[in-house]
C-alpha cells in the first residue's frame, strides 16, 4: 500500500508575480462541485440551495455558487446540502481547474489583453465563461481591481505565461506614460 | 463579428462554431426514405440573404439558432434550440 | 543649410535631440516627426522610387505619404517602410532610405530611369513572357532582386507586439474639428466614447491653421477641448492609434503605435493591435489633398500644400521660395495666409483663366500651369505656361493643391459605393454604407472649419439619440466658413512624364497606355499598372488615375466607377496582426500531471493535440529511439509497464435517462451494461462514418463514465451538447467532462496485478472489462480493468492532484518488477500488434464496416448515425477495409502514407489498392508490420501487393493478413 501526497496545479511556477499596479497569485484550491439541475428540477434545486445562479450570476452564502456553463453551476466550498442528486448531477470538479487571482488598479487594462470582454460591463461578482486566446475561461469579477480566472489544471502553465506577458506590456506602459 | 448567445450574451465570433443553417435540427425518424436522409445531410440550404443557422458558443456550450443575413451580415438575435424548433 | 523658422506648435524648443539619416548625424527639436526634422536639416531627397529609382522627397505630412518611406534600425534590427511623417524623433533615431545601393545620391539601379521607355505598363507582363524556360533561371531571380518596396530584415523579429480589446457606445475617428466636437458632445452626456487620432496629437487640421476658433486662436480651442475630454472618465483618448478596417458588428480594427518614436522602450510594445467593438462610430477622417499630374511633379521639393502649411505651423520648417500650383479657392485663401506669415511665395499659378486677386502679397498667374520642373536631386526652378508662352521660376518648393478628397475609405469597407459629387469634383460617401458608422465633417465634403463643428455636432446628436442619450445645448463654435470652389485639374497635358501613384512610378501615359492595351475597366487598369496598389493604397493618387482613365476612355469618372476600399487603410505589420499569437499564445501547451517527471527523465515530448505527451524514455546506451521504444514494449509483453494516459477525454453522464442517451450516440446498448462493468465503445457521425471510440463504464446505475480519444475530446463534447439540445433536452441527464479532475495511469503486462497489490494492498479481482471504486490511503479512486495493450491491463485514476505522486509510485514499482515507464512509441507499437485502430485508421473516411465493427452496430435501436452508415456506398466490397500488412523482407521499412498497388500494375492512382496508415517494427514478432485500409481488404488476406512509398522512395512486396497480429484470441488481456 503506497501513501499519495499531492502537488498543487501550479506546484514549479512562480508565483506570486508582480507587474507594475497588477499582483497574481494562485488561489487556495477550495472544493468544487460541478452542479447540473435536470430538466424541470431547477425550481426544486433552487429551494434547496437558496437560489440556483442564473448566466453570469454568483451567489455568495454558506457556500458560493458560481454560474459556470450552459445549466451548471459551481458550488466552491464544503457544506453542500444533502440529498441533491435527485435534482442535479453532482460531479467532483476540484482538481480540474486551476485559479489564479489578478489584483490592481491595471487588472482590467491587463485582461483587455486577453479577453474580448467589455469587462467594465459586468457586475461584481459575477461570472463569465470565455476564452483567454485559446484557453477555456472561467472568469469571476471580483470588483473593479479583482479578477479571479480559473482554467483546465493542464493549462494553468500557459495561463501563468499570458497573464505574465499582458502584465508585463501593460506595466510598461505605464512607466512610459 | 458578434453574435448573441442565450446564455452569454453578444460574444466575438471567435468563440463559435457554425455548423450551417438550422434545418440540420429537423431529423428524420429511422425509416425514412432516404431521399429525406440525403436532404438532411447532404443537400442543405445555403442562402445568400436572410437564413438561420446553427452555432455552438464554446465557452459555455450552449447552441443556438442566429437569424442573420448572409449578405448584409447583419445578426438579428438567436434562441436556444429548445425555442428554434 | 538650416530651413528652421522660428515657432512651431509641435516643438519643444528646449529639448534638442540627435539622429541619424543615411549615415550622417543630424539634429532636431523633440516634437519633430523624422520628416519635419530632414526638413528642417535641408534634407529634400528622402528615397528612391519602387521602379525608376528616381529621387524622392516628402509629398504629404501624413500617413498617406507615397515617397518618404524609411528603415528604421534599432538594437540590430529593423522595421522597413517606415513613413518618415508617422516616426517621431527620438534620441538616437537610425534610419536609412530605401531603395537605393550603394547611397541614395548615387543609386546604380537609377539606370531604370533610363530604361523607362521600356518599363512601362504591363511591362511584366509582356517581357517575362517567354521562353518560358527561362522564368525559374533568369526572370524570377531578377524580378526578385529588384522588386520590393524596402527589403525584408531577414532575421527573427524579437519586437513585442500587443493585442488588445475595447467596447464603446461611441468611437469617433479622426481628431479634428468635426472629431473633436463630436467627442466633446458625446463625452459630456456620460457615453463611453473612444477617440481615436493617427496623429500624436489632436487637432487635426486645426493644428496648421492660425484661424480663430470662437474667438481664441484655433490652437488655443484645441487645446481647451482636449483638456475637457482629457478631465471626462467616460472619455479615452487614443492618440498614434488609425482605425484600418470597420468589421461585422461595429467592430474596427486600430492600430496603436505605442513604442515606435521612444528612445527606450523597454518591455513596452512597438504596436497594439486594437479591436474596438463600438454600438454607434462617426467617421471624422478629415480630407486628404490631391497632387496634379504635371510634368516633373515628382521632383523632391514638390508637395502638397497642405503639407507646406502643416511643415510650416508645427514644426517651423522654411520651405524657402514657394510656387504654389492649385486650382481652387482655399488654395489661394491658404497661399495668401502663409504669405502673410512670412512665407516666400513667389508665385501662385492657377488653371483658372478669370482669377484676380488683390492684395496677395504674391504675384498670381491666372490660367497658367506647371509644365515642367528642373534640378537633379531636388527642385530647383518650375516651367510655367500661360497664354501658349512658357517662362521659368526659380523656386525651392512647388505646393500643389488639386483639391481635396474625403477620407471616407473605411465607409466602403462593407463593398458599398460612393457617389460623385459634382461640385466637389470628388467622391463622397452616403449616409449607412456601414450600418453603425456615419461620415461627418470632412469626411463628407464639408470642408469649411464652421461646417466641421456643426457636423461634428450633427453627428454626435444622432448617435446620442440611438444609444439611448439626451445630447447636451451646445451652441455651434464660430469659425471660418470660406467657400470651396474650384475647377478640376487632372492633368497638365505637356511633355515629360507626369506621375500619378507615386509610390508605383505610374505616370498618366501607363494609365493611357493599359486603356489603350485594352485593361480600360478601373479594376483591369489598376492591375496593369499597379496604380494603387503601394503602401499608400493610392490615397493620394487613386483620383487623378480614375479621372485620366475616363477621359481617354471617354466616359465620365462616376461612369469610371472606383476601385474597391478594403481593409487595412494604412499598413499593419504581420507582427501585430499576429499578436499574442507566438508561442504558447499561439498553442496553449496542456500538461499532464506527470509532465515533470517525464521531462527530468529526458523524454522527448511530442504533441498530441494541446497536450505533451512523452514518446520514449532514452537510457544511456541506447543506439537510437528504437531501442528504447523496443525496451518498453517488452516491458508491457514480459513484465509491467505504466503510461500516463490522463489525456484521453473523461465525461461523467449522469441521471435517470443517461443509459438512453449514451444508446442514441453510441453504437452499441450501453443501458444494458451492468454496473461495475467496462465496454468498448463507438461513436458515429449522422452521416455514417466513425466519429470516434472508446470506452463506457457504468459506474452506478445513474453514473456512467466515457472515455473519447485524445484529439476528439472537444470534438465528442460538442456532438454530445447538440445531441442532447437538439433531440432530447426534456430527458433527465447530465453530462460533464471530467478529464482534467482525473489523472489516470494505464499498467500493463503479465505483472500488473502484482504491482496493483503493491499500491491497493492486495491484488484486486477484478474481471477483464470491469472497474470499481478503489481507496489509495486518504484518496478515492477508480480502477479499470481494460487494455489497450493486449496484456493483462489496469487502468487507475486518482483525482488529479495526486496524479504526479502516482506516477512517482507506479514507476519505481514497475522498475522493481522489471518493467517501467512507457511513452508514445511503445504503446503505438503495442497497439498495433493487436490491430486496435486509433485516429490514423478514424480519419473521418471510415465506417464501422470499414473497421470490421459492423457488429457493434445494435441492429435492436437507433443511434446516430445508423440510417447513414448502412447505407448503399458505406458498407461493401468497394470500400476500403482494415487489414494488416507483413512485408517479405521483415526488415524492410514500412511507413504510414505509403500506398498499395497491384503486383505488376503500375503504381498510378487509377490503380490504388489501398493505404498504409500506421506502421511499426514489433520487437514481439521480429518484423516490420503495418496497418492498412486496402479495398475489399478483408476478403483478400494472403494476397500479395506491392507498397510504394514515394516520398521515401520506397517499394517493397506485402502481403495482407488480419489485422490482429499479436494473440489473436485475446487470451493474454483476459486471464
Ligand atoms: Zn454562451
């Protein structure tokens, strides 16, 4: 019988980097729940969980829902309440996505490079699935001066390289302006 | 290009796939003949001008009918496919 | 000799900085363009021309320049056709003319001058025409060396490029009069307003003009307005930035130059590629003067006048004695003004035969042309006719005003048209040529400075009320309202050449001369000559071209018609375009969790879609690849091997109706699958062919897992996301992919129990084709009885965050046994010893019959993809079936992409067997073997064909043989 330690999705990279008025950190990987309502069950869900997020809505309680796709939901956090499964597929997504906070008065300048969303758009939170150049995006609007970005685990080298590339350019912008 | 997807909004084109014009949602029970499968398949419309087809807006999975103009380019808006058929 | 006045707006006096311009050290003022300080240097020859190599001087101050195009050189690198009127002078600025060996003075290939009879219109296309022997030996190397504008740096361009998205309810283009009225509107009722200048700074016109503006100088109201919009949240200004395309949807394209005109840039990039998404756009881009085709016209020393004037008021450049050439009124209003100024004009000349004029301070030739222009390296006197008599000038600069065009190319970036405007003797563009984008101002044909700021405010006031918006009172800036008249000048009819597109050397004789050759359609003329097809797109020449056309055509010019406005407007460098494209941007790399560990053990990686995934493990001693690849398919056949295999699509589908859904997509009925239980699993396209395999293990009785291939994960996941939206969105399922949650290790051999036992504790019993729940310590995983091998084989996921220590483990045990790691390599060899297919057999071209699966297909229900693939054409003799291939000689060498030919037919397609598609030496078997998609292949095991690789020159003698070449009743995989 072996023992398994584990290695966090951004166990070589460097991190925190900081750019100018931008910092990025990975975040403590937190549970996930990937939660699915069937069809026609989304009224029962929603009184169980409080509120099922409708698109783009994030939903701060005992623990946080996060609108994340096409009628799905992630629930970060423990203390998911029983008894759910005859409602929704529940799926254990907690080593599939790899989270990495963008914090600082450039945050949004620095995700113009990378995302064609109009960012000043969203509320906060709020959520948006979106691609990062090629890379799938979870994207979750903290305030105006915090973004969190999460991506396939597998991904989370090229996530690093592209924030760290738009971080840089847009630091240096800044020294020149 | 933007289109509209029902669960995202106005996104840039770069995010959807097209796979033709939305006629591919009507599919032919088993034992059609199968003049009706090839048309199915095969013998899609194309317009030049006003037609409805069918994308997939990756980030969030959702598929959608567009109402556009090929000619113009002009989008009118979209609906899910559970509204488009 | 210095050519500096005193003033200009644009210069900072204080601050000097030093150059260098074909070698030689110059100096000027920051604020200064490269082109205003060669000026002020007394620098006229700025180039050598594309075709003739004939001197070139500066014709515009703008970004439409044709001539003063410049290598700029920095840290060992450089970017060519750089416009001398768009750099900004920096410290140490290097730039060099193009065009020209060994100097621009003395130019060798100045000798085409000479050789011009020879090189006119079409003259490619008649010279290199025959024999045709020698185009590939002579006429192609020698077009080569001398075409081009500039030359190419031949080494990796390191320059940083930047992308960039913006959203705005209004984009305003162009910063003049009418832009910046526009902005202000927009910007004071709180609308996100976006205005871009190609100038560094706003102003447009308004820059070069000493006219009062509301009673203040125009410069000082400028200067007001921008403060304004500067202090305005809602507002972001973006200055060195041209908006080049209008895309689909309100989307344009801009081009920033961000770090071109600093010293040191540092990590900031040279260019950003800006894509603006705006709901309403007014297009402001002003107007652009037009040159007059005149003998001698391109003599450095000759420009626009509204370059004179712009070289004049910002940057203080003297342009010495001026004749000024125009044909209309604000020509002489502006040659009057300048005078005024101090300017030495001294001549104006004008076509028009009833001129007078008092007080000008010049004298004025009414009904009088330029014929003729004289001086070797730059202008030194002009010829003019009046009254059938000529008589010289002598004169430094020659400023020509043809009038002027609106800038409205971006208005026919969606293929509309615009229409001739008689009065203006221009083309102007119509209201909603592109939905969302209005012309305003200058842009369409309101050239006074009054008019501007009323349109300006006009179009503010209709965009305003489309986006929802109450426009502010404004009053409308008073401002100089001259009147426009003018008689059109399209060419002066004397001898000697007279140049129309300056950057291509076409003359007013080629575009008569392609008329006459029979290319008299605008597009045809355009071809024939180049005409328009420079840098410059013909912006200062695409006019004058059109209307020589019509008239030795005969036609008017709206009967002419225009060429067509596509994107870019002005130059974009593949290196922007491309930004954020190289490297990992380009290809998101996806990593497994043991990529680490297969990397330190030297493994080369190779790619199999986004991922990386090892191909062999190398050992000091090994000869080549195949040594190692041979070492580890013996593990796998003697002993054990392990292989991350986390790459393959993982999809949990979940609920009541998942066994219902997974039958409508997979061939086979996997509702009937017991759980616990593992099966084989294929996935068609609606039109019959194979779309994908792999494996469905139902985990519970609501809980099943699929596997895909690697490459067509996201392919599958789109297909299952139509299927279920289309056909069944009432049904009560989910699905998720779950391929990045698991990590998952195929281990394989005749030790693969004995190894699981030394991870789980004891061995598991567990039945070919079955999985169960499996406890590491702390850590829940799942274990799959199932192999892709043809051994005894496992496969064990883990939640991905141990996936890179299960590896560590699983390695160190193998070796143990005698086994190790395998890559790439040996699992394609093992695979292929068992004829299991992968997607080099699914190639989008094979149907379940093909593959010899036909039984998989349920004939008791429906899926995708049923109907379609037994249809007539899918499954018969004539198709090409899946067999295996054993060469004669074992040794020799088959290589997939070869093809198949009957013994003694010669190997044509017309008598095409059939394919190779994967290949391998099997260390199992001792020989060579192949996978192959032959016709009727299966009825013709034992037959003998010949294999003819072409691109290895290869051929060799097969014979055909099942497919399975390697235990063929499975016995090793089951037991
Ligand atoms: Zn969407």
């Amino acid at each position: 019988m072996i023992e398994l330690s584990p290695t966090g999705a951004f166990g070589v990279l460097r991190l925190p980097l900081e750019q100018g008025e931008t910092r990025l950190s990975a975040i403590a990987p937190p549970r996930i729940t990937a939660i699915a309502p069937y069809p026609g069950q989304m009224n029962a869900l929603s009184r169980r969980l409080g509120a099922f997020p409708a698109p783009g809505e994030v939903h701060d309680g005992q623990l946080r829902l996060v609108w994340s796709g096409r009628e799905m939901a992630f629930a970060f956090g423990e203390g998911l309440p029983e008894g759910l499964e005859d409602f929704a597929a529940l799926c254990d997504q907690s080593d599939a996505w790899a989270g990495l906070a963008l914090v600082g008065q450039d945050a949004q300048a620095v995700l113009a490079r990378l995302v064609a969303l109009d960012l000043r758009a969203l509320a906060a939170p709020s959520s948006a699935r979106a691609l990062m150049g090629h890379l799938p995006l979870l994207l979750i609007k903290e305030s105006d001066t915090r973004f969190d970005l999460w991506t396939f685990r597998s991904m989370a080298d090229s996530l690093v390289h592209e924030m760290e590339a738009a971080m840089r350019g847009v630091a240096a912008r800044r020294a020149i302006s | 290009m933007h289109l509209p997807c029902p669960c995202c909004g106005w996104r840039d084109l770069r995010e959807f796939t097209c796979i033709g014009a939305a006629d591919h949602l009507h599919r032919p029970v088993p034992d059609a003949p199968p003049e009706a499968w090839h048309d199915y398949l095969h013998n899609r419309a194309n317009p030049a001008g006003e037609g409805r087809d069918l994308w997939y807006h990756d980030p969030c999975g959702t598929w959608l009918v567009a109402s556009r103009n090929t000619l113009t380019h002009a989008v009118h808006g979209s609906t899910g496919l559970e509204d488009a058929r | 000799m210095r050519r500096r006045a005193t003033g200009g707006s644009a210069l900072d006096r204080g601050r000097k900085l030093g150059f260098r311009f074909a070698a030689q050290r110059m100096e000027g003022f920051a604020g200064d363009t490269l082109a205003s300080a060669l000026l002020a240097n007394g620098v006229r020859l700025m180039g050598r021309s594309f075709k003739y190599h004939r001197p070139r001087g500066v014709l515009t101050a703008g970004s439409e320049e044709p001539n003063a195009l410049v290598e700029v050189r920095r840290d060992g690198q450089f970017h060519p056709n750089i416009r001398a009127t768009l750099q900004d002078l920096h410290p140490g600025l290097e730039a060099r003319a193009q065009n020209c060996w060994p100097s621009l003075r003395r130019d060798v290939m100045a000798v085409n001058d000479l050789l011009s009879p020879f090189l006119g219109a079409g003259f490619y296309y008649k010279t290199f025409m025959w024999p045709r022997a020698f185009w590939e030996g002579l006429y192609e190397p020698l077009i080569r060396r001398a075409a081009g504008l500039g030359r190419l740096p031949g080494s990796h361009d390191n320059s940083l490029h930047e992308r960039a998205f913006a959203f705005c309810d209004l984009l305003v283009i162009g910063a003049g009069p009418t832009g910046l009225m526009a902005a202000l509107m927009a910007g004071r009722t709180g609308a996100d307003v976006i205005l871009a200048e190609e100038d560094r700074q706003m102003g447009g016109r308004l820059l070069g003009d000493n006219g009062q503006i509301d009673g203040v100088p125009a410069a000082a109201w400028v200067k007001a307005v921008r403060a304004e919009l500067a202090s305005l949240p809602n507002v972001r200004l973006m200055p060195r930035t041209s908006i080049f395309g209008a895309y689909d949807g309100g989307v344009f394209g801009a081009l920033e130059r961000v770090a071109q005109h600093l010293a040191e840039p540092g990590l900031t990039p040279r260019e950003c590629y800006w894509r603006i998404a705006a709901r309403r756009a007014i297009l402001a881009s002003g107007a652009l003067e037009r040159p007059i085709a005149h003998p001698g016209n391109d003599r450095p020393g000759v420009m626009l006048l509204s370059a004179v004037a712009s070289y004049w008021h910002r940057w203080a450049v003297d342009p010495g004695r001026v004749v000024v050439f125009g044909n209309n009124d604000h020509a002489l209003a502006t040659a009057r003004r300048l005078a005024a100024e101090g300017m030495r004009i001294v001549s104006y000349i004008d076509p028009r035969e009833d001129l007078v004029a008092s007080d000008t301070g010049f004298p004025l030739r009414s009904g009088a042309e330029v014929v003729a222009t004289r001086g070797r390296h730059e202008l030194r006197e002009v010829t003019i006719r009046a009254k059938g008599r000529e008589h010289r000038i002598v004169c430094d600069t020659l400023a020509l005003s043809g009038g002027w065009n609106p800038t409205l190319a971006l208005a026919c970036h969606h293929g509309m048209r615009p229409v001739w405007d008689e009065g203006l003797a221009t083309f102007v563009p119509r209201p909603g040529m592109v939905p969302g984008l209005e012309p305003a101002g200058a842009a369409r044909g309101r050239f006074s400075t009054a008019a501007c700021l009323a349109d300006g405010m006009q179009a503010a006031r209709d965009a305003l009320a489309e986006l929802g918006r109450t426009p502010p009172d404004m009053p409308v800036p008073e401002a100089e309202d001259g009147g426009y008249a003018l008689r059109p000048l399209w060419e002066v009819r004397a001898p000697g050449r007279a140049w129309l597109d300056f950057a291509n050397d076409v003359t007013t004789k080629d575009v008569a001369l392609a008329a006459q050759e029979g290319y008299a359609s605008v597009e045809h003329m355009k071809r024939y000559t180049t005409q328009g097809m420079a840098p410059d797109q013909g912006k200062s020449s695409n006019m004058g071209a059109l209307a020589v056309l019509a008239d030795v055509t005969g036609g008017t010019i709206p009967e002419t018609g225009t060429t067509t406005f596509r994107p870019p407007f002005v130059p974009v460098s593949i290196g922007t375009l491309g930004a954020g494209a190289r490297g990992k941007g380009f290809r998101p790399e996806r990593r497994t969790t043991s990529d680490a560990q297969a990397r330190a053990l030297g493994a080369p990686m190779i790619e199999a879609g986004l991922w990386y995934r090892p191909a062999y493990f190398p050992r000091p001693g090994d000869a080549d690849w195949r040594a190692a690849c041979n070492r580890e398919v013996g593990f796998v056949r003697n002993a054990v091997g392990v292989c991350d295999v986390s790459t393959l699509g993982k999809i949990a589908v979940q609920g009541p109706d998942a066994g219902r859904f997974l039958d409508l997509v997979y061939t086979g009925t996997m509702s009937r699958l017991t759980p616990c239980r593992v099966r084989y699993g294929l996935m068609l396209r609606e039109d019959g062919h194979v779309m994908d395999d792999g494996t469905c293990a139902r985990l519970g009785a609501q809980d099943f897992l699929v596997t895909t291939t690697t490459a067509a994960a996201s392919e599958v996941m789109r297909h299952l996301d139509f299927v279920q939206q289309a056909f069944c969105s009432d049904w009560q399922l989910r699905f998720a992919s779950v391929t990045e949650h698991w990590a998952q290790m195929a281990i394989a051999g005749p030790l693969a129990g004995e190894l699981l036992g030394h991870v789980l504790g004891d061995v598991p019993d567990l039945p070919f084709m079955g999985c169960q729940p499996v406890q590491i310590g702390d850590v829940a995983g799942r274990l799959f009885r199932i192999s892709f091998s043809g051994e005894r084989g496992y496969e064990l996921a883990v939640p991905a965050d141990f996936g890179a220590d299960l590896f560590r483990h699983l390695v160190a045990l193998a070796e143990g046994l005698g086994g190790g790691s395998y890559g790439m390599e040996a699992l394609n060899v093992l695979r292929i010893e068992k004829g299991f297919v992968t997607h080099a057999e699914i190639d989008g071209r094979v149907t379940a019959f093909d593959l010899g699966l036909q039984a998989m297909v349920s004939g008791k229900k429906d899926c995708i993809g049923k109907v379609m693939s037994q249809r007539e054409g899918l499954c018969g003799p004539e198709r090409l079936q899946i067999v295996g291939l054993r060469p004669t000689d074992a040794n020799a060498e088959i290589h997939a992409g070869a093809h198949l030919y009957p013994m003694r037919a010669a190997a044509k397609a017309a008598h095409g067997q059939g394919h190779v598609t994967s290949a391998c030496y099997s260390p199992t078997l001792a020989t060579w073997l192949g996978l192959a998609l032959v016709v009727n292949g299966r009825a013709r095991h034992g037959e003998t064909l010949r294999l003819v690789d072409g691109l290895r020159g290869q051929r060799m003698e097969v014979t055909l043989c099942d497919p399975v070449f390697f235990d063929p009743d499975g016995g090793r995989m089951r037991d």
